[in-house]
C-alpha cells in the first residue's frame, strides 16, 4: 500500500486551481478599490436626485389588491437641513443638505420614487399618474430625510496624500486605508400615509420609517457619496409600507376589490 504525506507537493492541477483562486482575489480586491476611487470622481458637480435600484426583494408575494392606485405627491416637511457640515469639537458631520439636492423641495423626487417602489412590487394591478383613472389615493407626509455622516480626516488625508504619486500611488493609499471606518447616521420617515378609496374612505392608515447608525468604509461619509444613504433608507420604509397594506389587504378582502 502506498503512503501519502501531508506535506507532498500538490499536483499541477490542484497548483493552478490556487493560483487562480489567488487571481480572482486580489481581481476583486483591485475593483473594489478602483471603485472607491472613481465613485467621488463620477458624482463631483452633480446635483443629487432621490432614486434606488429595486430587485426581487422589493416584489410582493401576497395576493394582489385589484385596483390601480395614484400617488398623491407627499407633502415635504422633513427637516430642511442647509448646513453642508456641522462642527461638534473637532469632529466634522457632512449632511445631506438641500442644496446638494436636484430641488430643495423633495416632494415629487420621493413621490416618484414611492410609484416606481410601488409598481415594480406588484402589490396593485396597477400604479396610475393621475388621480381619475385611479381607484385609490395614497397620500402622506415625508417627515425625516437626513443622514449624518462624520468626516474620517485620517482615512481621508493618507488617500489625498498618495494619490499625488499617480495611479499606484492612489491604489497604495486606498489599500491601506481599506479597513478604516466612518460612523454614518441615517433617518428617513413617512407619517401619516393613508390608502382611501375615491370617496374618501379610509383603508389603511399608518407610519413608516427607516433610522440607523452604522460603521462602514470611510468613503461612504464622502460628501457627495453620502447622499445615497437617505434614498436606502426610503427604500426601506416603502418596502415596510407595501408589506403593511399588503397585509392589512388580506384582512380585508371585501373592501380592496
């Protein structure tokens, strides 16, 4: 019988199947980094609008309310946040402040986006532009719109340091600064959101929110970075709000028809 060591060299195969593995490592490491880079680069100068991707996460699996429904524009009493940064001792808070926004007013950029979260998720036959073709009116209040992200000054100063030697010099500094963090804070409310039929009546009535306060990579405090965090946390609190009619729709079969 013959005996294999522990310590016998591998074959070819198995040599070539690590480094390829090794490969594919560091390949995804290097996107990672040069994503890092260029997302600040892609959004300097560009005025913020309020939108998500949506995937099959965002679907409802329930049954479907057979009606078509119209999106009232959201009355925008969020806070108005117009400072860009607030100083507490010698930490720096970038905000999402309203000038960085398309419109200061936020209403019909979050109501648009309610829509499409709505008729992708299939929760109603049908999502309508206009109140006449629509058999229910879903209005509401967008009353927190913020997130607080705290500058990591370190992180931030070794990256623009290196990043004065070139490409190789951006990748180095990015590299070692890949596991520094930033505190980001992010709070996003819909109050008072009624579903009504086109009397008038109610169906559903409720509030929905999204708060958190998270420790993430550095550059997602960036200043222009940072503005996608209030439109994940929408997309949260819209997913809650079709989770809750949905549910209250099965309890009240005969009403949502």
């Amino acid at each position: 019988m013959t005996m294999h060591s522990i310590f016998e060299a591998p074959s070819h195969g198995h040599t070539n199947r690590l480094f390829l593995t090794a490969a594919n490592c560091k390949t995804a490491r290097m996107k990672r980094i040069l994503f890092w880079l260029a997302l600040p680069l892609l959004l300097v100068g560009c005025s913020h609008t309020v939108k998500y991707k949506l995937d099959e996460s965002d679907r409802w699996t329930g049954p479907r309310i057979n009606g078509v429904v119209y999106v009232k524009p959201f009355v925008d009493k969020a806070p108005l946040v117009t400072n860009k940064v607030d100083r507490v001792n010698k930490e720096v808070w970038r905000n999402n402040y309203r000038q960085g926004y398309e419109n200061t007013n936020l209403s019909a950029q979050v109501s648009a986006m309610i829509s499409q979260h709505l008729a992708y998720s299939g929760l109603f036959k049908g999502v309508s532009s206009n109140e006449v073709n629509a058999n229910y009116i879903l209005t509401g209040t967008l009353s927190d719109f913020r997130t607080h992200a705290l500058a990591n000054k370190t992180a931030e100063g070794i990256q623009a340091g290196t990043a004065g030697f070139g490409l190789i010099g951006a990748l180095v500094g990015t590299a070692s600064t890949s596991e520094m963090k930033s505190e980001i804070k992010t709070s996003v409310a819909l109050s008072d959101v009624q579903l009504a039929d086109k009397s008038g009546a109610s169906l559903w009535s409720g509030s929905v929110g999204f708060t958190n306060d998270v420790h993430v990579a550095f550059q997602e405090a960036d200043a222009q970075v940072l503005f996608v965090h209030p439109d994940q946390g929408l997309r949260q609190a819209v997913k809650e709000l079709i989770q809750r009619m949905g549910n209250s729709s099965l309890t009240n079969q005969a009403t949502l028809k």
